[in-house]
C-alpha cells in the first residue's frame, strides 16, 4: 500500500501544477493574472471558441482528477491503509 500511497502523492503534485497552469491559460475576464502576464496578447489568441472550450474541458478533468485524488489519499489517512 505504501508505494500506492507514494504513487497518489505524485500523481497529487503533478496535477496541482498543471491545474494552476490550466488556470492560468484562461481568457482573462478583465483586471486579473491574466491581464498583467500581457492580457492583449492572450485576448487575441485566444479568440476561438473551440480552444476556450477544451481548456475548460482539460482544467475541469484535472480538477476531478486532483478531488479524486486527494479523497483517496484522506481515505487512507482516515482508515490506516497505509
């Protein structure tokens, strides 16, 4: 169990990174990270639809993912499994 625990502990921290970067991938709604990191350039590329879209789609299954995860590792914390 202990190297399954250490797994879900990498597994964590991997999708904490990406989900802050997914986060901040997002189109700026106005005065916040994204409009200080050059809002004008994100806000024209980012004009698409479709990309918007699946960057919602990917931060929303990292999330899930991240939640799954951290349930997991509080079950095993919980319960003494590892």
């Amino acid at each position: 169990m202990a190297a399954l625990q250490t797994a879900l502990l990498v597994l964590l921290a991997i999708t904490s990174v990406l989900l802050v970067l997914m986060i901040l991938l997002h189109k700026g709604r106005g005065g916040g990270v994204a409009d200080m990191f050059g809002g004008g350039v994100t806000s024209s590329m980012s004009s698409s639809g479709v990309a918007e879209r699946n960057l919602n789609r990917i931060t929303i299954a990292l999330g899930l993912v991240w939640v799954g995860v951290i349930i997991i590792l509080g079950l095993f914390n919980r319960f003494g499994w590892a």
